[in-house]
C-alpha cells in the first residue's frame, strides 16, 4: 500500500479543489465544501493493489486519472471540451465515498481480512447502489449540472463501454491507473 502522508493529502486535496474551483460552477464548490474533509480522507478502493486503496486514495487517483485525462485529449487533438475533461474526471468516482451520512468504505477491524485477503477496508453492505449511482445522486443533491456528453459519459463506467469520445478518454485513463497500481503492486 502506498504511504500517503497527511501532508499528501492535504496538498491533494488543495489541487483538486482548485482544479474544480476553476470550473467556476458555484454548485460544484459548495458539493467540495460541504463534503470536503470526507472527501479528502477517503479511499478509492478496498483491497491493497487496486488504486487509491489507503486513506486520501480517492483524491489522489481522481487528480491523477483528471491528468492523464486531459494529456489523453491533447494526444487525441483535443476533441473534448477541457472543462468537462477535468469535471468528469475529477468526480466520476464521488460515489465511492458513500452517501451524505454514510461512508462506503469502513475501517477494516479483521487482522485476519487484511493480512490474508489484503482488504484495507470493509464494504459497508447497507448502500445498495453502485459507485456510479451514488455519484449521479450526490451531485443532483447539490444540483451539479452535468451535460449530456458529460452524462453519457460517465454511464460507461458501469458496464466499461465508452459511450463518446469523452467516454472512451474517461476509461483510457481509468484503464492506465489500474495497470499503474497492478505494476507497483
């Protein structure tokens, strides 16, 4: 598991809050701001080897996977708006952090599940939706607009099929996080 100080995540958070403050979306800010400190200590993943499976995982593999986002794009000519590049990027994966007032992911209490089964966290069974649900919920909760390609394509997340180009962009650099972590792992 990576070591992430609390300087990391502090400086994390502190990017990916500016990325998002520079969309200029009031609703955007106040979502940030009112879940900021959950967010900002939250993990991206459960089991050690995937990304962002530590405390302050979910914000750094957000801001890593919103860059290799926009070098994608510029690689590809840029045939996505940079603004919507870095709103999908930064909040596709929002909903791993849970619901307003509950966290999906708990403190693993099991030796047992952490050693043997390399579960940093447990799953918290009571939230019956999928990341990208709770994603689409949390940001209608704070009336974050989304655009129709913005929309569409975060709805290729569930099944892995790039539904646009900006889609298609969206798992590209999902795709590279993970093979990052397998290849540190």
């Amino acid at each position: 598991m990576p070591e992430i100080t609390v300087s990391d995540i502090k400086k994390n958070w502190k990017f990916f809050s500016t990325l998002l403050n520079r969309l200029e979306d009031d609703n955007i800010n106040n979502f940030i701001e009112s879940l900021g400190q959950r967010l900002a200590i939250s993990p991206a993943n459960q089991i050690k080897g995937q990304y962002g499976a530590y405390a302050g995982g979910l914000i750094e593999s957000s801001v890593k996977l919103g860059k290799s986002m926009q070098a994608l794009n510029n690689f590809h000519g840029n045939p996505c708006d940079v603004k919507s590049i870095y709103k999908v990027g930064l909040l596709h994966d929002i909903g791993r952090l849970g619901t307003m007032d509950q966290d999906f992911f708990l403190l693993q209490d099991s030796d047992w599940h952490r050693e043997k089964l390399g579960h940093q966290f447990k799953v918290n069974y009571s939230l019956k939706t999928t990341h990208l649900q709770r994603t689409l919920f949390l940001l209608s909760q704070f009336q974050v607009v989304l655009s129709e390609e913005e929309f569409t394509a975060l709805l290729g997340l569930d099944d892995g099929e790039a539904k646009n180009q900006l889609g298609a962009i969206l798992l590209h650099a999902r795709n590279m996080l993970e093979n990052e972590e397998e290849n540190q792992g």
